[in-house]
C-alpha cells in the first residue's frame, strides 16, 4: 500500500494515506471511516462499522476515484491487512502492486514489533511473513518490482531489514528454485528478514548520529551479529540458516569481513547473499550520514570498487534480478 501522504485543504493538518479499492471486501465491516476525494476535499465515504457493500465498489468501478483513510489510523487498517494477508495475496483480483504493498506492510509491521521485542510471538510473525513473501514472490512474476519501488516513512532501519529481506529472498528463488523446498526457502528467508535484529541493541544515538563514528562506536555497531545470534538463541528460534544468515552476513569474500574475518568458502552461502543484499540496501536508501545512490550507481560501486567483497556468480544474478530496469 503506497505511503505517499496528502493534506486535505478544508482539515488542514490532517494527513491522509491511500486505500487501494482491490483489497476491499463487499459485505464486510471495516474498523476504520474511508474517504474519498472532491475537489481538493475529503469527503466521509463509508464510516468505520458501516457494511461495504456492492453499491460502494459499483461507484468505484470506472477507477477514476480513490479511496483514502486518515493516518491516525493506519494501525487498523495494518492489523486488517495482517488479519487476512494470506486470503489477500492469494486472490487473482488484486492486482500484483497491491499484493506487494501488503505483504511490504506486513513485513514492515513484524519487523518494527521485533526491534521493539524480541520474543517467540514477534518472530513467528516474521516466519509466517517470510513465508508469504516467498509464496507471493513464486507466483507473481512482476511483484518483484513493485516491491523495490514501494515507499515507505517508517525509520531507516526497519526499511533496511524489510528490503534486505526482499531482496535476499528473491536472490535465493532464482539461485536454488530448483533445488530447495518452499519450507526451506521461507526458513532462510526469516532469517534474511532477521539478519539485523542486533541492531536493536545499539543505541539510537548512534544509529541516527549524522557524523562519523567514533572508533567505540564502530566497536558497537560490529558487534550486533553477536548480539542478534544471541538474541535467537535466547528465543529458541536459532534455526540453522538463521544463525548462518544474522552471525555471517557481514563476512566478505576476501576475507575483509566481520565477526570473524571468514573468507571464500568459509562463508556459508545463504550469508553471501544476504551480504549482497545488505551492501546494495545500504547505498541505494538514504542514512543521517550520506545521501542515497541511484540502484545503477550502486551495482556500479559494488561491481567496479567492492567486486572482490562478494562471490562473482551470485553477484552476477543479482544483477540479472534487477534487470535493466534497475
């Protein structure tokens, strides 16, 4: 669902978000009021309770009319999409961008609730939300490039996990389709949506600090695939891929990497990707310190001044994934 936010003109200072008519269902009660606009105006179209019926989406049909909800309650409209994500996704009139905002709505709501706690309810949410990205990724050929484009305004860091995790997943799909069980693929994409959950450990001082850091505070930030391991491991919910994917995927190729300076084969595979994904993640979103790159630039970067950091074939896959488009 697109982040884009828009000022009414007669209820200034009340910002609303787009609700997008096909994951609407007649005959249901909504726990939220839905606007239309007019003429610069939003105007109440169906009030929170209110049966949405077939004449609704009757005056909705010819798509010049959008739908809209007021921001304050976003978080209703988050738990709607969460409580019927699977029948969502899987109905073949919702288009492919907006199965994508979903499922990126989803993610991006399990991944702020784990930074905030990290315990067996928050992180089966982002199991079963790994497991619907995979299925949604499987069956839609072109969601892939919704979900790169879609926006979003939550903080920086739960961006970063959502997209690595996309990203990772998608990568892993076209490397070992073939070769790996959909139980499998959505195992090791948990543990992509995962990798950063140390993070939570480091203060925000520091996350959000727009100078260099300090020597200290590097030591911090290098400590968190340790501190995501652990983590884990506390839960119960260290399952092998994710300790390859959150202790490794900063270990690098050449061995220039961390916690342990792993090179080559040294590296577990499902690490390398998530590595790539990390790396292109962090150049093409912008950061209090640095502006973004274009995703070109990025693979430009990656390819020209860090080429020896990732293993060539995958990174050569990743390229593909992206497409020209990228």
């Amino acid at each position: 669902m697109s982040s884009r936010v828009k000022e009414t003109g007669e209820e200034k200072g009340i910002v609303f978000r787009d609700l997008p008519l096909s994951i609407m269902r007649i005959n249901e009660r909504y726990d939220f009021d839905i606007y239309l606009q007019i003429r610069g105006d939003y105007r109440l179209f169906a009030a929170k309770g209110a049966l949405f019926t077939d004449q609704h989406t009757k005056l909705l049909a010819d798509g010049s009319i959008r739908l809209y909800v007021k921001n304050e309650e976003w978080d209703k409209v988050e738990e709607y999409q969460i409580n019927y994500l699977s029948r969502i996704l899987a109905d073949p009139s919702v288009n492919s961008h907006d199965k994508a905002s979903v499922a990126f709505t989803a993610s991006m709501k399990s991944i702020r609730e784990i930074f905030h706690s990290v315990e067996s309810r928050t992180i089966r949410d982002v199991e079963k939300n790994a497991e619907e990205m995979v299925q949604l990724i499987l069956s839609e050929e072109e969601v892939m490039e919704n979900l790169v484009w879609i926006e979003s305004h939550d903080h920086f860091t739960y961006q970063h996990s959502v997209r690595v995790g996309i990203y990772a997943t998608a990568l892993t799909i076209k490397l070992f389709n073939d070769k790996l069980t959909k139980q499998e693929m959505a195992a090791l994409s948990a543990g992509y949506f995962l990798h950063d959950i140390g993070m939570a450990q480091v203060p925000m001082r520091v996350l959000e600090k727009s100078h260099p850091l300090t020597p200290s505070e590097w030591g911090l930030i290098r400590m968190h695939p340790m501190w995501g391991y652990d983590r884990l491991l506390e839960t119960g919910h260290l399952t092998p891929e994710a300790a390859a994917i959150v202790l490794s995927h900063h270990e690098r190729h050449d061995g220039s990497g961390y916690p342990f300076a792993r090179e080559g084969d040294g590296i577990p595979a499902y690490a390398k990707i998530c590595a790539i994904a990390d790396t292109f993640e962090s150049l093409t979103a912008s950061r209090p310190y640095r502006k973004s790159v274009k995703p070109f630039h990025a693979l430009k970067i990656m390819q020209q001044e860090m080429a020896a950091e990732f293993d060539a074939e995958m990174f050569k896959s990743f390229i593909l994934l992206l497409g020209p488009g990228s």
